[in-house]
C-alpha cells in the first residue's frame, strides 16, 4: 500500500524556554481565587490553556493563561508560560512587559534578555541591546541550553556591536563563538555579511565563499555568496552559482531577479544594510534551520523576532507562513504570506503557499481561483501547477488533477531529480482514472529521475501486483522500497500482498502480521492479512481480522466485500480477496513542497 512521506526536522536543541512548557503538570499556585469574570475557575483555564496549546492553537492557550496569571500575577512559571506564548504568537511588543518582570526576577532563561535586546536593537540603541544579549549569551551557556540559543545570541551580540561601527569586536565576538562543527557555516556567513557591510570586501569574500563551500544547496547562502561576489566585481563567479543554484530544480524567482539584476549591469545592495536587519538575517536563518515538526514552537519564536526587526524580509514571511501551516494555524499563515510585497520575486510563491492554505480550511474555489490565475499569467509556474494538481487530487478530483500536472510538466525543459514527484503525482491521477499505460509510463519516468524513490518503487510494485501484472518484476520494487523503509507498514503491506499474489502465502502472512503491528488501525492492511490467514487455514483469526478492518471504517466501496467475506468467507468475492485502489500518500497531498522558504544552513545531522 502507497505510503506516507514523513520529511525529516533538524534536531537541533532549543532555545531553553518552549512552548512544551505548556504541558507539563499544573502550576501549583497556593492562590484561593474566585471565579473570574468569564465564569472558568483557575485550574479551569489552566486545564483550557494545556488542551489549547495540545492543539496547536496558541492564541486561545495564552488568552486562557492570562487569565491564569491574573489570578496568580507573581507565579514565575506562569509568566514565563504567557511570555513564550505571546512570542510565539506574534504579539512581541505584548510580551515586553513580562520579559522586563522575568529578567527582574532573575529567571532561568536567556530567551527574556534576547527579546528585550532584540527591542532595543529595533529602537537603535545598540548598547542597551548588546547588554541584554550578553546577559542572553551568559543564560544560554548552561550545558541544558543545547548549542543553537548561545550561538544565536552570540551573533545577535555581534551585530549589535556593529551597530555601534565596532566591527573588530563583532568579528572577534563570533570568533570567539565555541560549539559543534556546524557553528562554522553560520559564523562564516555572518562575519561576511558583517565585513561587507564595514567596507571589508576582501574579507566578505573570503568568508562568504568559505560559507558558500560548504553548502550551496540552501538559497540565502547562494543569494549572499552572489551579492558579495558581484559588490567586489567578480560577476561572473556569481552569475555561476546563481545559474548552478537554479538549475539543481525550477528556477528560483530569487536567484532569477537577482541574475537579471547583475546581467543589467547594476551592483547589487548587500544582502543586510543595518544593524538590525543582520539580526534579523542570524534570527531568520537559525529559525528556519530547525523548521520541523518537534521544533516548530522555537522556530516561530525566532522567526515572529526576525519579522519582527525587519518586516520587509520576504523569506522570512515565507517560512514563517511555512510554520504556521504545520502547525495547522492556517489563518495566520495566509496573513503571513499576505505580508510578501506585492513587487517581490516572491510574491507568487507566496499566492501559492496561501492557496493552500485556503484549501485546507475548506475554500477550495478560492485556491484554485487564484493557482488558476497565476497560471493564466504563467503557464511555466510550476509550484502553481503542482499546487493545483495536489488540491483537485485531495479532492478526488483526478482528471483536473492529471490536467494540472500536466500544465507543469509541460514547462519543464529538461526534467532532473527533483522532478520525480511531478511524474509521480500525475501517475497516481491516470492510475485512479483507470488509464493505466499512462499511468505506468509516468511511474516509470520518475523512476528514471530517482531511481531508488521508495514511494515510486512501491506505488508501481503494489499497482502491479494488485492487476496481476509483471509480479516478479514488482516484487523486487517493493523489496528495494522495505529496505529503504523497513518501518513504513503500507510498505511493508505492499511486500506482503505481491507474496499473496505470488501464492506465498507464510511468506504474506510474516509479512502483513508485521505490517498490521506497525499501523494495527488500518482497515486495508487488517483485511489484506484476513486474507492470508484464510488462505492458510486460519479461519477464526482471518474473521477476527475481517471484522476489525470492518470497525475501522474502510472506503465506500470495500465494506461490502468485507461484509461478504464475513458471510461467506474468502470465496464469497473474486479471486484473491479485496482489490483496493491504492491509498493516496496521505502526507505528500498537504500541497507543494515549500523550496522557497526551505530550512537553511543547519546540517541534518548537528545533534544537541
């Protein structure tokens, strides 16, 4: 069976100071207060806020913590629990006030003093900013903290003095910066940035290309690497990576702007011109390092902090619009896409992003109102034909799907690697559509782009297996995507059902038992091992199995195959049981992958 793509977080540690604080147990208060004037008592808001915050939605957790903390106004924990939230929720001026009685009561956490730091910087006055991001540093540096939040608040402190035209001490100040490997990437690049903007050309080269050499996959490095190499006149170095960068996949609407903006002959602006927009940039890029599903809380802090010091950042809205979508707050993440200016390279992206967004609070005529119109201006975009294909197929809407991946796939000149998913998508249309050799020519084509992609190899190993088609051929396709996968039990599912095709029947039973232990509520997986046990003679267990997939609520159109199976056993229905269309990849129909706004700069393997 199809299978979920889960795509990996940056495990990075935090920043000391989560949202997870949120569930832990109940503060003990010692207060005796009455019920407020909304009628919830304070163990009832509390309860509100922890089940609010469960679910992602953080407004409604700091509105019922606020009620929390009038009742109790000097409970350190709950002032720390309503700053955080505040922050996360965008509301940074709120959360002023509470960072100023957190630091007065000497509490734990360096995250206080960054905020407060952060607040001046914006006003100007780097001193007072770069005392409290030293009292940040000076927080942070407890072995509990982990190695991102000292190394945050280190170049935070850095521009600060830069602010203050102390550019040899901000560089030794990142110098003197000490942690894992990875810490050189992000050290590099803002001692570039900060060189370029003192005048030190040669300087920002050296260490922008000494950033540039170890990761050119991640766009802000390529952008800064291409700016700095043309403010010191070699453009044509910078017109390569720009080039190189873009044709890795689509074109970037970055990189492009930016190399048609070389090839007129203008010096582009630095990537950061003050102070505080390079604290936004160490924010930003830190903060879309460790975008995932664990650490989205952190991430949003730093990102709401970096939008924060310098609105005008269209990538950072992006991303942040990126992490509000996970988190399924898709309201805000349409007002974060919303903030992208109307002139910015990014601005379609951000339509795209936002119609997905609309589509998953249930507006599906405007998503695909505006997709359509993006690609009535530009048939080449193909985030918007992506998007659009993966709104109809959620939808079940597979020949308008087919239509629009077919829009994108058409503009792709010379399809590479990161193409795969496209071909794939479209596959998965022409397979519901019942149009199978185009369906299989399109599986094919993605295997040619990616060779070993797990969720290809078992769609079109399970696709064949399940038409009795080229059994041996999709028995190893399904093997090489277990071995990939050995934990994914619809993959595991696929490799039992080509043994049951195959009349291998222990084979299919190791393999569906395995496989019902990993995902033990799924209906189809339940049935398929019904199946195999009835195959062998194990008939009490096969109706035990029927009758659990029936509970679990199948698709429409298998209950009454499993209903039948429960009256009259195996034989009751056509050779080799049920013959379910493949599950959709239930992760991957969340829409287009967001490249744009992609996690920079962190490696995926820096541990806390």
């Amino acid at each position: 069976m199809p299978t979920q793509v889960r795509t990996p977080f940056r495990a990075l540690a935090a920043a000391g100071l989560a949202a997870a604080v949120l569930l832990a147990p109940a503060v003990s208060s010692g207060s005796n207060s009455p019920l407020h004037e909304t009628g919830m008592t304070f163990t009832g808001s509390y309860l509100a806020a922890r089940s609010a915050a469960r679910e992602q939605d953080m407004e409604a957790a700091e509105s019922f913590l606020a009620r929390v903390l009038r009742s109790d106004p000097d409970n350190t924990e709950l002032i720390e629990r309503t700053f955080v939230l505040r922050v996360i929720n965008g509301d940074i001026d709120g959360s002023l006030s509470l960072a100023k009685r957190l630091v007065a009561k000497n509490a734990d956490s360096g995250l206080p003093s960054m905020v407060l730091g952060i607040e001046q910087l914006k006003l100007g006055d780097y001193e007072k900013a770069e005392e409290h991001f030293r009292a940040s540093l000076s927080r942070f540096g407890a072995p509990q903290a982990g190695p991102v939040a000292p190394l945050l608040a280190g170049l935070l402190t850095a521009w600060a003095q830069e602010g203050r035209n102390r550019t040899d001490a901000a560089l030794a100040t990142i110098d003197g910066l000490s942690g894992p490997q990875w810490y050189a990437l992000f050290k590099d690049f803002h001692r570039a940035l900060i060189a370029d903007m003192a005048g030190r050309g040669s300087d920002a080269v050296k260490w922008m290309q000494s950033s540039f050499n170890a990761d050119r996959a991640t766009l802000r490095t390529v952008e800064g690497y291409a700016r700095v190499l043309s403010r010191a006149g070699e453009t044509e170095r910078a017109r390569e990576a720009l080039s190189d960068f873009s044709t890795d996949a689509q074109e970037h609407p970055v990189t492009k702007a930016l190399l048609a903006e070389i090839d007129s002959g203008k010096i582009p602006a630095p990537l950061v011109s003050t102070a505080q927009e390079g604290a936004a940039e160490a924010l930003y890029s830190i903060g879309a390092a460790i975008t995932g599903e664990d650490n989205n809380d952190i991430a949003a802090i730093y990102l709401e902090l970096a939008v924060y010091l310098n609105p005008k950042d269209d990538l950072a809205w992006i991303t942040l619009g990126g992490v509000r979508r996970t988190g399924r707050n898709y309201q805000k993440a349409i007002d974060a896409y919303s903030r992208v200016g109307v002139t910015s390279p990014l601005r379609d992206v951000a339509v795209v992003e936002s119609s997905v967004s609309l589509d998953a609070l249930e507006k599906p005529e405007e998503a695909t109102a505006a997709l359509k119109e993006l690609l009535a201006r530009d048939p080449t975009n193909v985030l918007a034909s992506l998007a659009l294909g993966d709104i109809y197929q959620r939808r079940k809407q597979y020949k308008e799907a087919s239509e629009a991946y077919s829009i994108g796939i058409a503009a792709i000149d010379r399809p590479v690697r990161s193409h795969w998913h496209f071909f794939y998508s479209r596959g998965i249309t022409y397979e519901r559509q019942k149009r199978w050799p185009e369906a299989e020519a399109d599986f094919r084509k993605a295997l040619e782009l990616n060779p070993d992609q797990p969720q290809v190899l078992n769609y079109l190993g399970y696709s064949l297996v399940d038409q009795g088609m080229k059994l041996e051929e999709a028995l190893e396709m399904i093997k090489k995507a277990v071995e990939q996968r050995p934990e994914d039990a619809y993959i595991v599912d696929s490799l039992g059902w080509a043994y049951y095709k195959l009349g291998r029947i222990e084979d299919a039973v190791r393999e569906l038992e395995r496989a019902v232990s990993l995902q033990p509520e799924d209906p189809v997986i339940n049935d398929h091992l019904g199946d195999a046990y009835w195959k062998i003679g194990r008939k009490r267990e096969a109706i035990f199995q029927w009758t659990h997939a029936r509970d679990l609520e199948p698709e429409e159109q298998e209950l009454p195959k499993i209903l039948a199976k429960l009256k009259g056993g195996l034989d009751a229905v056509p050779e080799g049981g049920t013959s379910p269309e493949p599950e959709l990849d239930r992760q991957s129909q969340s829409g287009p992958p967001a490249a744009p706004a992609a996690p920079e700069g962190t490696p995926p393997d820096a541990s806390p």
